[in-house]
C-alpha cells in the first residue's frame, strides 16, 4: 500500500543504484538541521473493518492502518 508520497517499493528498487550515494548525505543534513521534513511526518489512514463486527458505523468496529512513506 502506497503512503502519501504515493511511490511504490518497486520504484525504489528500480532507482536505488543511482540514489544510494546521495542517501547519506541526506541523512547528515537532516541530523545536522534537527529538522524531520514534513512528509515523512505524514501518514494514510485506511480503517480496517474488524472481522464479526457489524456496526461499520461505530469507529469501534475498524482498525486505523497507518500507511507511510518508505524513505
């Protein structure tokens, strides 16, 4: 299931030969920044139907899924 960013892990894959030497450096700025960007702070809520629970309109009866970013 894809976050907001909306990019699947394949595509990661795909493009990780050409992105793995700029990773680290990254990583250094946003350590020395103290900033996490936003969007990795950013999920997709899905709610699950629990399974023999039947008022789907009680919140009760759902579990929130937090989809999230994958970098």
């Amino acid at each position: 299931a894809l976050g907001t960013d909306r990019i699947q892990n394949w595509m990661w894959k795909t493009i990780w030969p050409q992105v793995k030497r700029h990773a680290p450096l990254l990583f250094q700025c946003i350590t020395i920044i103290g900033t996490i960007p936003r969007d990795w702070k950013t999920a997709r809520m899905v709610m699950i139907p629990k399974p023999q629970k039947m008022d789907f309109p009680q919140a009760s009866a759902h579990r929130p899924i937090a989809l999230l970013n994958t970098l």
